[in-house]
C-alpha cells in the first residue's frame, strides 16, 4: 500500500502506518481514514512512484538499484550500521520491491500505479484523482492491465499492510506516532506543565522552552513568584537579587513594563508549512539531502521556529527571522521564551475551537498574551467536488469564531488582546495554479 514512501518521504510512510495498523480501535481507524489523509497519501504516492522513476532516469540506473540507494539515503542518526529507518525501507523493499519494479519498468503511470495498489482510492460516481494526464486507453483499462501482471494471490498479499503495524520494532512508533497526531501538547513533558526542554514533537520550538522539566510551576509565560529572587520561575532568564540595593532583578527590570506573550492560532501558514523542495526534485537528491528528515516529520512537515509570528532561530537558507515573537522580546526582554504556536495544518473556523484547547495559558498565574487567530483559507479550500456546499457558510464562521473567542476570554489573563486575521484572496491562487500539474 505505502512501501514506497519509505525511500523518500518517509513521513507519508507514518502517515500510512497509522492508517493500516491493526493495533487501533475502529474508532481510531476511523479518525485516521479521513478524506484529508487519503488525498494526502494518494498525492505522496504518486509523488514518491514519481521520484523513484525520475531518479532512475537522472542516474541512468535500475529501478532496483534505484531503490536501494534510496533507502541507504535515510538517516541514520548514531545507530551503528543500518538504522531503523533503513530496516524498515529495505524490508518493505524486499516485500514489495519485485511488483513494483515490475510495473514501473513496464512504464506504467505513476496515477495508475498508486491506484493499482489501493493507496489512491475511487469513489462510485466520482472520476479517478490523477496528477498527471490520464493514460490514452482510461484508468479502468490501465489498471486491468496492470492486474493481470500478477498473480490474484500476489496482488491481495500487496494489499493487506495491517501488519506491519505488528513488527517489534515499529509497533512502539505507531503508537507514539499516532498519539502525537490526536495532541497538541508537547510529547516529552516530564512535569506535565505543557512545556518542554526537546525541540520537536511540539516542543520548545512551538512553544518555550521549559527552564526546569521537573517542576510544574516553573514555565515560560508565568508572573513570576516573587519576583524571582530565588529562582527564574518563568525562564525568562532573569532571577536573583541585585547584592547594591536587595530588590530582585526581574521587579528592577520588569516591573511596569507591561509584559505579554504571543501566541499564534492557526492552519498551515501560521504554522508555517513547508517540504524542502530538493526532498521532491530527483536531480536534487544526495546522500545529505534527507539528513534531517526526522526533524521534520517529528514537527508535522512545519516551521514554526522561523515563523512570522513565533519564531526564534535565523534560518540558514533564508536569513533573519523577523517574527513578532522577536519584535516583542527586543522592545522588552522580559518578553524572552514566552511564546506559544498552536497552528495546524488544515485547520479552520470549523476546528478552532479543538485547537485553541491547545493553549497553555493560566488567569490567575499567567501573564497576558498577545493572541493572533488567523484561519486563513481551509473555510474556503476543500478537497469535495462539491467545493462550494462544503465551504464554511457566513453564519457558521460566525458561530465557529465566537464561540473560540469566548473560549480564549475564559482562558487568557487579564490585559490580553485577540488580533483577527480574515480570509485571504485565494483567486490569484486558481488564477495561477488551476490548470496546472503541480508539483511535479
């Protein structure tokens, strides 16, 4: 169903892992069989068949050997020898190498392929979902053809993947994979107090950085207790007591200056979601080019650390990081860790209010926090062909917001302030982008 996503983008590897695991209730199963996650992995299908195929031709090699490569590519991060992830995309190789090799080299459309194998599914009444043109003699022709390569016994023992699931050594990874999916909170919390000291899976690099993960009450964003004379309790790196005078540094410094956090809810943008474009272009890809691919799965295929609103680190490709998290902690340090981005990709109005549950903000402990709510498409874009009665009507935006509004007023201290972004102009988008095959 997926074994080919392992070689390239092995974060649509755990997406297809969750969605066959056998170790799920059917509810669960249910939440992860969304329409979203099917078109999504329909699309990675396509892209990662795509690849292979243009990687052979760029290099001139075998689509064996393609894939092999491949797989060696995958970091290894201090594992001696192969790591998991190589052991996982040599097995899943192994298993399913010979099929599909045998219909790529057979020139067999990446479209077809993909639906060939059930990753990308038809719905009765609906056309196939196909990047590229359709093949000259229709989809339903294809695909016969494609089956008759093989034997019907192969062809089921392709299709049932629920048990890789099952594996010793995956079993733990869809499990804490698909808790991450369901939270939003940081995954590596020792105290409990929704911050953490580990960047990724919704760590210090969505929200800041726990000073001390061991004791609940010590966290960024907090008043301080008094004053911080004996220890920094909102890890803003200011604690003690001037020896000169015996008042605490953080009430000379702070006192008055009318401190805020920031904090940003949204979709994909304020998240800011982006896939290394080297990562999909085969021309492009070298043994270095997935070297941080754990990273970037482990924080959703998004940046928030070099985001306009909370980020933190200068980005090595694209220079300096204005954020407003910066622009506030430079007018007033005291501002320094107190941040907090609860976006989503696909969010909208719609799961606002889910989302905004998120929020690690206490009234009666807390500072105030600047708030910027900005769901800024997914109320329009949808993926039903029927784009128009699936959009989030005038009445329902209305509703959805208010109601994540009284939410942020019953959650957020005293002295905060709520910034609404609209929804943007999308028609340059269409205008642009409509009759294209995109990416690739």
């Amino acid at each position: 169903m997926c074994w080919k996503k392992a070689p390239s983008l092995i974060f649509l590897l755990l997406l297809m892992l969750l969605m066959s695991g056998s170790s799920f209730s059917k509810d669960e199963l249910k939440l992860l069989h969304t329409k979203d996650n099917q078109r999504f992995a329909c699309l990675g299908c396509v892209t990662v068949v795509s690849l292979i195929e243009q990687f052979s031709q760029v290099h001139n090699s075998t689509v064996k050997a393609t894939l092999e490569k491949l797989c060696t590519y995958l970091p290894v991060y201090g594992f001696p020898g192969k790591s998991p992830l190589q052991g996982i995309c040599f097995l899943l190789v192994e298993i399913y190498g010979p099929k599909i090799i045998k219909l790529i080299e057979a020139k067999i459309n990446a479209d077809v392929v993909c639906h060939f194998i059930h990753v990308c599914k038809k719905k009765a009444g609906q056309p196939y979902c196909h990047l590229y043109p359709p093949p000259k003699e229709g989809f339903n022709v294809a695909i016969k053809k494609s089956k008759e390569m093989f034997t019907t016994g192969s062809q089921k023992y392709m299709h049932e993947l629920s048990f890789i699931c099952t594996l010793p050594f995956v079993r733990n990874l869809c499990q804490r994979t698909k808790l991450l999916l369901k939270n939003q909170f940081p995954f590596v919390d020792l105290d409990g107090d929704h911050f953490s000291t580990y960047p990724n899976l919704r760590g210090y690099y969505w929200r800041g950085r726990d000073c001390d993960d061991t004791n609940a009450a010590v966290y960024p964003g907090r008043r301080p207790e008094t004053w911080d004379a004996k220890e920094d309790s909102n890890c803003n790196g200011i604690s003690g007591v001037d020896p000169k005078d015996g008042i605490p540094y953080e009430q000379k410094f702070c006192n008055g200056t009318e401190s805020k956090g920031i904090i940003m809810l949204g979709d994909s943008a304020g998240a800011l979601a982006h896939i290394p474009p080297e990562w999909i272009t085969a021309s492009q890809i070298s043994p270095k080019t997935y070297s941080n691919l754990l990273d970037v799965i482990s924080n959703e295929i998004d940046w928030p650390q070099f985001s306009a609103v909370t980020g933190f680190l200068n980005s090595t490709i694209g220079g300096w990081t204005e954020s407003l998290y910066r622009l506030l902690r430079r007018r007033n340090r005291c501002n320094h860790r107190d941040y907090q981005n609860i976006s989503k990709n696909g969010a909208s109005s719609r799961s606002a209010l889910h989302l905004v549950q998120g929020l690690a903000r206490n009234q009666q402990f807390d500072k105030p926090a600047i708030v910027i709510f900005a769901m800024i498409g997914n109320d329009v874009c949808n993926g039903s062909p029927d784009t128009l009665k699936k959009m989030t009507q005038p009445q329902q935006m209305r509703s959805n917001v208010v109601k994540t509004l009284l939410y942020l007023n019953s959650h957020l201290p005293k002295g905060s302030h709520v910034v609404l972004i609209g929804l943007v102009n999308g028609s340059f988008i269409w205008d642009t982008m409509h009759s294209r095959y995109h990416p690739l």
